[in-house]
C-alpha cells in the first residue's frame, strides 16, 4: 500500500494514481497540478491535450524566474502574463489522470461526475550527472525529477434551497432591539 500526501474519507468515493522518480520537471509538474486542480476531469484531460499541441498555455504562478511573457496567458489571468507549453511534462500528468480515470471506472464510479479533487508534485531525488568545464574542472549536472498524485472525486450534488415562506422578512439587529425593548410609564405630556 503506497501512502498518499492526502487521507481520503472512506465514506466518499475516490479515486487514485501517483507515479514516482518521474523524468519530468519538478517544477512544471508543480505548475500544472496547481492549475488542474478542482477541474472537472474531461475539462482537465482537454486543457492538457491543448497544450500539448501548443493551443492552451500552463500559467506559472510559483516559479517565474526567468520565464518569458505570453499572451496567452491572459486567458487564465496568470500574475504577469507568465505562461508556457510543457509538453513532457503534459503528457505524462494527462496518462496519470487518465489512469485515475480508469481506476474510478474499474470502482463503478459515474465518470461523468469525477473532478480533481487532490493533485500534488513533490522534489524527487535528483539524478546526478557531470559536466566539464574550464580549467579542467568538473561541475555538477543534475535532472529535477518529481513524484505526482492524483486523487478524483465524485461531485456530489447541490441541496436545494429551503422554501423561506415560514421565515418572513428579515429583520435587522436594530429593529430587533426595539422589540425586545419595554416601554416604562405612560407619560403623556
């Protein structure tokens, strides 16, 4: 059994996938899961399908350091227009999602209704490499893999509103203080 960053309530219908030491960016893993969270998976599943083919932009919220400006970007009211088209990294969290997807179906669950309900990136150990530099020194060249999980949920549906005919108008906390209080006397002047 694989522990999860999240512990999801028995009672509710979940499902889950991660994936670990992946050889994607950390940090474009960690943009992506921060903008798919809470969407709808279908929504979610296209959004990845159009950045992939360069149509939709990721907007980086967390790491924009050095990241140029796009456009595109506006569309998702991203701070300072700061966007990009992770492609590998895209594809690898769109088969995750797939497969939470197909672990709901495998559960019974109505894929209709499924949203992300949790997604998190986490800094894997980097793998280390070297480069050669002047002088005959050697410097360090090291990948920044991540570990993604992904947990889908049922949407449930909304209660409806109570009817408010009983209830009347609403008062405020002035009107109600002069209800509450007495008047003394009679004093007719």
């Amino acid at each position: 059994m694989v522990r999860y960053s999240v512990e999801t309530d028995a009672a509710v219908p979940h499902s889950k996938s991660r994936g670990s030491h992946l050889r994607v960016h950390f940090k474009h893993c960690r943009e992506i899961a921060h903008h798919i969270k809470g969407m709808e998976t279908a929504k979610a599943t296209k959004f990845m399908e159009d950045v992939i083919q360069f149509k939709d932009i990721v907007p980086f919220s967390k790491y924009t350091g050095g990241i140029g400006r796009k456009a595109m970007a506006k569309q998702h009211r991203a701070a300072g227009n700061v966007g990009r088209w992770p492609v590998k990294a895209t594809a690898v969290v769109k088969d995750l999602l797939s497969n939470a997807v197909a672990n709901a179906e495998s559960k019974g669950m109505d894929v209709e209704k499924l949203y992300i309900s949790h997604a998190q990136c986490n800094r894997a150990p980097p793998g280390r490499r070297r480069t050669y530099r002047a002088h005959g020194r050697i410097g360090k060249y090291a990948s920044q893999p991540a570990h993604i999980e992904i947990v889908l949920s049922e949407r449930s549906e909304g209660v409806e509103k109570a009817d408010d005919e009983g209830r009347g108008r609403k008062i405020t906390k002035k009107e109600a203080a002069k209800k509450r209080f007495v008047k003394i006397g009679g004093g007719s002047a």
